[in-house]
C-alpha cells in the first residue's frame, strides 16, 4: 500500500467517524430531556427539520409533534427519581415555548387559508389536530401537576404550581383558539368539529 492509498484511507476512516458519531449523536438525543448533554443536539437536529418543510399546514403539524414531545419529556423528567425543580421549570419553559410555537403555525395556516393558500380540508384537518392534542396536553399537565404536588416539599411546590398553572393556561387558550376555529361550541370537550 503506498503513501497515497494510506492517506485515502485515514481520511475515510476519519470521515466516517466525524460523519457517523454525527448521526449517532443526532439519533442518541432523540431521546433527551431539558438538562440532558445532548438536548441541544435534538432541538438543532428539529430547528433543521422545520427549516426543511414546506407549506404551513405541514409546518403546523410538525411544529404540533415537537409540542408533543416537549410534553413527553416534561412528563418524563417528573417521573424521574429524585424530582429536580430546575430541571422541571426548564421542562416546563419548554412547553410553553413549544405551546407559543404550535399555535403560531397555526395562526400561520389559518391565514395562509384565508388568502386561498391552504385548502379547507386542511384547515380543518390541522385544527381538529391542534385541538385533540391540546385536550390531551391539558390532561397530561394537570396529571404532572398532581405529581408535583405528591413529590415535592411545600416551598417548591409553589413555584412549580405557577409555572405548571400557566402552561395550562395557554394550552387551554391554544384548546378555546381551535374550537372557535372548528365552530365548536366551547363548552363542548368532545374533540370533534362539525360539518
């Protein structure tokens, strides 16, 4: 083997190392919660997902899979042993980051319908999701709450409570936004929009 083929080689070896821990990484922080060394590596891995999609129908329903996992991993972080308040309040930001978001793209597909960009199957289709995910949000951070309650000393319990109290609060502003735009009555929690 000469010189040449061996520097082929290294730089093959080194490029699939760079290139695979690379993937690896990405597909390891999958699975990361606010705290975690490779979070960041998850929500840059997202950041690139989003820019890659287009039309904000598709927008608005990845911007609502990363609402979900957001979700998940606050959920994930309260189960933990030995419940961390910073690390809940940070999972709990996230949320409501993520809840802003969720409903910014929709605001964005409503009115990217509204100027005929969006059909109304869509629209309706991405509302009906907004709102079935909302109706289990809201049931998963009241559950997450309880825990909380269950788990945590009174001084911090305060704090969290807030926190959680005003995640909840948008996620049922986020639920009132896509009945009105569903036509659904608001007292109704059926989930279903009407023809």
């Amino acid at each position: 083997m000469n010189k040449k083929q061996k520097i082929i080689i290294i730089f093959i070896v080194v490029a699939m190392l760079v290139f695979g821990s690379g993937v690896g990484a990405v597909y390891a922080s999958d699975s990361a919660v606010p705290g975690d060394f490779l979070y960041s590596i998850d929500r840059a891995a997202e950041s690139a997902q989003m820019s890659l999609t287009r039309g904000p129908d598709a927008k608005a329903e990845l911007e609502l899979e990363f609402l979900n996992e957001r979700v998940a991993e606050l959920d994930e972080v309260v189960e933990s042993e030995g419940l961390d308040s910073d690390l809940v309040e940070d999972a709990v930001d996230e949320v409501e980051k993520s809840l802003a978001k969720a409903w910014g793209r929709t605001d964005a597909m409503i009115e990217a319908r509204e100027n005929g960009n969006v059909s109304e199957v869509v629209h309706q289709r991405v509302l009906q999701m907004q709102l079935e995910n909302t109706l289990r949000h809201e049931e998963k951070l009241n559950a997450v709450k309880d825990k909380v309650d269950e788990k945590k000393e009174e001084h911090e319990q305060a704090r969290l409570e807030k926190k959680l109290e005003n995640a909840l609060e948008k996620t049922k502003k986020n639920k009132s936004q896509a009945k009105k735009g569903l036509g659904i009555e608001e007292n109704d929690d059926s989930g279903q929009w009407n023809d």
